[in-house]
C-alpha cells in the first residue's frame, strides 16, 4: 500500500499541476465589434484589426493571457459577455455609472470627447466660431446633441449623416464648414484629406473607454490592469496611440 501510494500521490500532483497550467493559458475569447475604424474594424485579408485591437493585443502579452478576438456585434455584445460567450470585451466602450452597475472596468485605456474638423485655412477655435457655418454630424450623435444644444436642433445650419465617413467627406468637398463627432474617428479620418485639420474644444467633455469583464471577474480584472499599467509604463500604449492617431497620447487617470 505504501508503495502504491508513492508512486500514485506523485502522478496526482502531476495531474493537478497540469490542469492549474492549462486553467492559467485557456484562451480568452475577446469580444470587439469590427465596424468602428480605427478602433476595430476588417482589413481586405478579414482579419480584425485597429487600434483596440493593439492595445488588448499588448495588454494580454504583459499578462501572459492567451487570446482570441472574435467579431461580435455591438448590439449583441453585452448579452455575449453575459452569456459567456465572451470573457472580455474592448470595444470603445465608455465607462460611465450606469454601466459600473452590472460590469467591471478596466482602468481607461483611451480618453473619448468630441473633435471638431475643418479645412486648414479655417479659423476656428472652438464650437461658438462655428455659428453661421454649416456643420455636419452624425444624426443622434453626441455630435449631433451638442450642435442641437449650440445652435437649436432645427437649425438649418446643421447637416445630419448617416455616418462620420460620410460626414468627412462633405467637409473635404466644401459641403460642410466644419464636422463635430468622436475624437478618434474625426482624427483617424482627417488624416485621409491633406486639406483638413482639427480643432480641439476644452470645454467638451471627457470621457474614458475601459476593457470590460463580468462584473466580480477580479482575477481577470487584475490581469488585465496590470497588463494595461506595463504597456502604459514601457512606451507601448505612447506607440501604439501615436501609430493610430499621429499625436502624443494624453496622459490618463489611474482608474
């Protein structure tokens, strides 16, 4: 009995300490809706990429997370995490209260406000030189809402798109004086027409996107923010921002 005993009590931890590593290297499914360049969207080869998709990319190698991103729809994408079909999702999801209710946030890894683009030679400064020019947004955008507060939301002078894109593109053939919408896509696409620029307004508010997970997943939360802390102390988020958006990355708040 002793001598079974030695040779099977060694086999068991064997066992145990195979299955603790496979637990530690299990797969992540990651959850990000590939419609929102430049945060996450298809190239022509199909393959997810973009700026979230760098950054969780990253986050994940200084956590020792293996991962696999998965396009999930917007619409659907809650329901996925909640389900399990997803264990994280990073998406350009803005943190905020009503959310903090039922999932758990990562520390920001991308500041949200509003960006304004005009041609170059424009000279202005902020959302009130804007009156009297034609501005475009996109219809029931965060754009759109502080356009209608500014200039009243029957204004003739506000444009109303379907999306940024097609906003972007007025702007860059003089159908529109100006284009209020989400920083990083103003950026990102402005970049495309060498005759355009962007004018940043302090009084806009901030916002943050974070990484989300169920709510109570400490052990991956923890994960992710001390992956998140590495990339944002080693240089990597600065690189990665820089790569997608042409400027300095902000600095961003602890949590």
């Amino acid at each position: 009995m002793n001598l079974l005993k030695k040779i099977f009590l060694p086999l068991g931890l064997l066992a145990l300490v195979a299955a603790n590593v496979h637990a530690q290297t299990k797969e992540l499914v990651v959850g990000s809706s590939a419609t929102y360049r430049p945060f996450a969207y298809e190239n022509p080869a199909k393959e997810i990429v973009g700026y979230d998709v760098d950054i969780i990319k990253a986050v994940a190698q200084k956590a020792g997370l293996q991962i696999k991103i998965v396009n999930t729809p917007w619409t659907g994408i809650f329901a996925a995490l909640n389900n399990g079909d997803v264990d994280l999702v990073i998406s350009g999801v803005t943190i905020n209260e009503k959310r903090k209710q039922s999932y758990d946030f990562t520390a920001p890894y991308f500041e949200a406000r509003q960006l304004i683009g005009v041609h170059k030679d424009s000279t202005a400064k902020g959302l009130k030189d804007l009156a009297g020019k034609k501005v475009g947004v996109v219809t029931g955008s965060t754009g759109d809402d502080i356009a209608s507060r500014e200039f009243g939301k029957t204004s003739p002078d506000i444009k109303r798109f379907e999306s940024t894109p097609v906003a972007i593109s007025e702007l860059a053939n003089s159908g529109v004086d100006a284009v209020i919408g989400d920083n990083g896509v103003i950026a990102f696409r402005v970049q495309e027409h060498k005759q355009l620029k962007t004018v940043s307004d302090p009084n806009f508010p901030k916002e943050y996107f974070g990484i989300v997970v169920k709510q109570g997943n400490k052990a991956l939360l923890d994960k992710l923010n001390a992956g998140l802390a590495a990339i944002k102390a080693d240089g990597t988020y600065a690189k990665i921002y820089k790569t997608w958006f042409q400027s300095d990355a902000p600095a961003l708040p602890a949590q």
